[in-house]
C-alpha cells in the first residue's frame, strides 16, 4: 500500500445485519501479538502509517463473543533520497490528528505543510524535535531543512548529529528568517541527525516540511556553507595588501580582518583583487566573506605560498539566479547585503589567501579564513596582559610539586610549578569577571594530550572555550611544530572566542609530571590595576607644569602631588595636558591618579628625560563600555568620581610623567607615580 496519510479501516460483519458491530480496534507487529512502531490507531479505526514494514491490524468484537478479524497491511513510502532508505522518523510529539507525521519530513516533498508538525507548544524549556535514524551508519556532509513559509518558519533551532553517545551542534539558527535552511560541513559519519526547535512558529508550533542529507553535496550545485563546528579563525588582523592594482577606498584595507562587521573597505576600480598574510603557511578549511553588496560575478579565491605563485581553490558564479556559495539566494539587486561561504579542498595549505571578483565599486565587511587545525597564535597587539599575580588553585585533585603554584603567574619564566598527579588541571582567580581574548601557557615540557581551556564566573560552573591536540602530527596552538619528544618545552598560544568572559581561568591536560613556566591571560580591554605591594611612592611634592596651552582651574596644580585626596586642580580648556617633575631620572612602574569627574576619552601617559621628547607609555579608552585602567566598571555619568590604575611597562625610566585626556572642566585630586626601586 503506498503511503497516502492517514488510512480509515472499517469492519466487515458476518452476517451483515449484526446488531452490534462495535469493535476495539488494535495494530501489532506481523505476528498479531508483539506491539509496533510501524503505526498508530486510533478508537474509531484511522490508521496513522509511521515507518516501513508488515503490521497486522485486528479488530475484537465488543459484543462479548471475543469473535476477531485482522488485516495484514504493507506499508510502503516514497523515499527518494537514498540515504533516508529504511530510515525512521521519530519526534518528541506530533500532530497526528492533521496527519502531520514525523516519517512525512523524508519523502521529500518540499512544499508547505507537507511534513511534520509538533503536537505540543514549543519554548526554551520544552523544545521540540525532529530526529532520523539511518539503517546504518551513513557519511554526509550536507544537511537542508525545509521549514513552513510566512509566519510559520520555525525561529530558533539546532540541527545536531550523533557523536560519541550525545548530540553535538553542526549549525545553530536564531530569528530565522528563512524558509529553505542549507547547511554545509566537513564530512562526518553519524547514524542518526535531529532538528531541535526552542521557538516555532507564531502559535509556539514547530514545522518541519522536509529534511534532506546528502554526502556528494557538489551534485546539488555550489552552495553556501556554514563554517564547520571546531574549525579554527586563523586570519583575525591578518595584513591585507591590493593586488593586480586595485585601488583601494572607504577605509583601510585593515578594516577587513578587524573582527568587525561595522567596519569595511573597497575597491574604487572594476575589480576586487587582494590577499590575506596568514604569517606562516597553514591548513586551510573555509573561506567566508561578508559584502557591503552583492557580488553577482564570478568570485574566486586563491591561495599560494609566495604571494607570486597562485592556485586557485574555489570559483563561484554569483550571478541572479545561479548564487553560487552565496547565502542570500533569492536578491535580484547588487546592492543586497551577502555572504560568501567556500568549504576548501581537502588538503589545502598556504600562507597567503587571495580573493578576486570583477566588480565595480565594491566594498567589504569582513574576510575570515578557518583551519581544520588549530594554530599557535602570538599574543595580538593591543593586547594587555591582566593575570600576573593572579592565585592560582590546584583543581580535581591535582597535586603540585617542583615549586609552588603562585610562580605560574610571578612573570618569571625561570620558575615552575607542574603535577606529579597524571594530569594537570588548575584555574586562576582574575578578582572579578572580566573580557578575555588570549591564553599563553609556557610549558617546562612539551604536553602531547589534549589541553582544554575552561572560565567560569563561580569556580563551580565551568564553560569550555579552547580545546586542542598537542599530539605529534597535530600541535594545535604549540609554538614548535616538529618536535617527536615530550620532554621538550614548548608554548601554547590560543585566542578565545569573541565575547568570552569571566574572572576564573582554567588549565587542564591528561600529562604526566608536566611543569608550567608561566600563565598569562590577555584582554582586548585594558583593566584597572591595583597597587601591587612593594611599591614605594615617588611623587609626592613633584612639581606640576600645564603643558601645550593648557589652562588651571578650581586650584594650583601642586594640589596634584600634595597627598591629599580631598584637594584638587584641573582643566577650564577642552583637555587636560600636564606633567610631574621628580627631579631626576628613575625607574618608574606604576602610576594611578585620583578624578574628581570620570575620563570618558583617551587617557595618556608618556616619559621624557628633557620634557621635550615624549614616550607614550599608557593609553586606554575610559569611554562607557571600555572603562580601560579605570576602577569604576560600570558608571554611565561623567561626572561620578574615578581612579586610574596602571602598571607601566617593564624597564620604563625617565625624570618627567606627563598626563594627557580630551576633557572639558576635569578636576584631578591627585596624581601618584610609583617605583619598585625606593627613594
């Protein structure tokens, strides 16, 4: 019987004038006795077909007699995608009244209301799901959904594949906008794939018209793809540099691997032509592009080792109608935002990463390219080192030995400390919950495991951020890539995912007798720094000289270094430009300065040995959301009080400190210089 949804039974009566002819209906497996999965029926005799197989439907007379009839029924579907054959549909509820059968999203009837629907509300704390078993094992690499057009797409959802005993993510959706969902990823073997849905549709329902797998996803045209789950971005502030004589214009080059999507640049020529320094040559996986317009020509990515000798990689015609590797599929206008998305060849490897398109005055958010391996990253300028002197907490057990663990963060790679336990796990207090974008471990021996990075606000709850191999061969994030032998040292290096947060760092590694060096976590944001202990004074009745036109207001300037709070000078100009004289040229390693009003602009520090020739030493952006060197994290006014606290850098001398903001009326209490050297 094919399937054509629900099917009505009806009872057949011997004799035919039968006064009673109520009947309990029943469907088992072949047998008449096992009970099934292959099918649902209902009081009155509709038959709801689930998966493929015999059944055996038997109806008992109600009359007492006990008399039965039964009906062996073939179910039969039209799948059409081969690696849905003998597979089954199951979902966490369904409209079965409507006919709206999970086994209905594998025919691959693509239209609306073709599929599946959940029989109960959608949200957060009751999704809804969609889940495929296949007859066996099965390798794909492409996954599109089909959703319900208009109001009824479902909104916020996951597509996952089975892994090791749990579900892991390969693409998540929120405020999804689209009816037709096509997701691409590096070749996996799973058996079995779900689509969990957390908001459906307008009513709280989730619809699914039709899913559909494939492996040879290149026989269904170039499409766009995701980067896949665990792939590593390798070309944040890569150098761009205009090829083949694009000109470039509306903002530097730089702007396209700024990690920004608010930023762009362009080419004013009819052509796009320009190429990414990755630094060293690498792995390459996936190649996004973010446009400020629609590209609509044929667009190209290349790679080389030289910058000389190019290979290309990919080419996409992105022309209405063919939008090849483009994620809008449906604009007619060049002006459209996009998004390019190109899974690479297996195998490619290069240092450099070309892009090229003929089009006329186009511009470009972002470019971002992914590796399959991790690499070791250096700390980014503009980073500031924000974990020395931060406690640091053996973990689960762990036992230390050959030196005790405050020499992990004493910035001195000289020390050690490590675990004689079989692995290592350990977290560093930061003080409070703070932006993080980069973690260095110098290690006393080179770790070949697996080495995971967790955070936490709790020291309870941990989050898992970086997770690499350091097995010979792989050497995710390690600065030596060739050596065969565990007991030499080497350097892990590893940006942390955008947005990552929190005040407790943590380190673990399944090593034996495993010694650290030292640990070091950066932030993109400049924090306020205490005064560290051991510091001594060395401003205190320096004189104070306005500099560049700078004019006194509401107190002299000696009122800066007289070591009384409640006393105070400032600006009555558009800035604040000064500087302490302390008499002769000294070590100088920390400064902090007390504001009667909160900085919200650039604040400066520089050194000079003349007061003519000026360092710059110190800058951080006070600006709301920035806060950078200031202790007060979460004013909004400027004129709530502030204290600016930096550590200055290593071996910074000089006889004179100046301070420089972009201020109107900044009134100052006091300004402190400090020295680890005394007097």
């Amino acid at each position: 019987n094919e399937f054509l949804g629900n099917q009505q039974m009806l009872p057949v009566f011997a004799p035919n004038n039968t006064w009673d002819q109520r009947v309990k209906w029943e469907v088992f497996e072949q047998d008449g006795v096992t009970p099934t999965d292959k099918a649902l029926i209902s009081p009155f005799g509709v038959l709801t077909l689930l998966k493929e197989g015999n059944v055996k439907i038997v109806a008992t007379a109600l009359d007492g007699s006990g008399v039965t009839g039964s009906y062996d029924y073939n179910i039969q579907f039209t799948i059409t995608n081969p690696l849905f054959v003998g597979a089954t549909a199951t979902a966490s509820s369904s409209n079965y009244g409507n006919d709206y059968t999970p086994v209905k999203a594998i025919l691959s009837n693509h239209g609306s209301f073709a599929g599946w629907s959940s029989g109960e509300g959608t949200t957060y704390n009751n999704p809804q799901w969609l889940q495929v078993e296949f007859a066996q094992p099965t390798v794909l690499n492409q996954i599109d959904v089909y959703t319900t057009e208009s109001y009824f797409k479902m909104r916020d959802f996951d597509v996952q594949y089975w892994k090791d005993g749990q579900w892991v993510n390969v693409y998540s959706v929120k405020d999804n906008t689209n009816v037709i969902i096509n997701i691409r990823f590096a070749e996996l073997m799973t058996t079995k794939i779900r689509v969990i849905c957390y908001v459906g549709d307008t009513a709280g329902i989730t619809r699914i018209d039709s899913i559909e797998v494939y492996n040879d996803a290149s026989a269904y045209g170039e499409l766009y793809a995701e980067p896949p789950p665990g792939w590593v971005l390798v070309s944040q502030g890569a150098p761009v540099t205009p090829y083949n004589g694009m000109i470039v214009h509306d903002g530097v080059q730089s702007n396209l691997t700024d990690g920004n999507l608010g930023t762009l640049s362009g080419a004013s020529t009819e052509f796009i032509d320009l190429y990414l320094d990755l630094g060293q040559k690498k792995s390459l996986g996936y190649v996004t592009i973010h446009y400020a317009r629609h590209w609509n020509k044929t667009n190209k990515v290349y790679v080389s080792d030289d910058a000389v000798n190019w290979t290309e990689v990919v080419s996409g015609d992105g022309g209405i109608g063919k939008y090849e590797y483009l994620q809008n599929t449906t604009t007619t206008s060049i002006t459209d935002l996009n998004v390019f998305g190109a899974l690479l060849p297996a195998n490619t490897t290069g240092r450099y990463v070309r892009i090229s398109s003929d089009q006329v005055y186009v511009n470009i958010n972002e470019i971002q390219v992914y590796s399959t391996n991790a690499p070791y990253v250096v700390p980014p300028s503009g980073m500031h080192l924000i974990s020395q002197g931060a406690p640091v907490t053996p973990y689960n057990g762990m036992i230390i030995h050959d030196g005790v663990q405050s020499n992990l963060t004493d910035g001195n790679l000289g020390t050690l400390s490590g675990a004689s336990t079989e692995f290592i796990d350990l977290y560093l207090d930061l003080g409070q919950k703070k932006s993080l974008d980069y973690v260095t471990i110098h290690y006393a021996r080179h770790w070949n495991k697996t080495n995971k990075i967790y955070v936490s606000d709790d020291a309870t709850n941990w989050t898992e951020v970086v997770s690499g191999d350091g097995g010979i061969g792989k050497y995710e994030y390690l600065l030596n890539t060739t050596t065969t032998s565990i007991t030499d040292h080497n350097v892990f290096g590893a940006l942390l995912p955008a947005n990552t947060k929190g005040r407790y760092v943590r380190i673990r590694s399944d090593q034996v007798y495993v010694n650290i060096n030292e640990i070091q976590v950066y932030s993109t944001n400049a924090p306020y720094v205490e005064l560290p202990s051991g510091m001594h004074l060395i401003s205190q009745g320096a004189p104070v000289t306005p500099y560049n036109g700078m004019i006194v207001h509401d107190g002299a300037q000696s009122n800066l270094t007289d070591g009384n709070l409640g006393t105070l000078s400032g600006a009555s100009t558009a800035f604040i430009d000064l500087y302490l004289d302390l008499g002769q040229k000294k070590s100088l390693d920390y400064i902090a300065i007390h504001y009667a009003r909160h900085w919200n602009k650039t604040n400066k520090v520089y050194v000079s040995d003349d007061a003519v020739n000026w360092t710059e030493v110190v800058s951080g952006d006070g600006g709301i959301g920035k806060y950078e060197y200031l202790q007060n994290t979460t004013t909004t006014s400027i004129t709530d009080h502030n204290v600016f606290g930096a550590l200055l850098p290593a071996n910074t001398k000089g006889r004179y400190v100046r301070i420089r903001s972009d201020q109107v009326y900044v009134n100052i209490n006091e300004i402190q210089v400090y020295s680890k050297d005394a007097g």
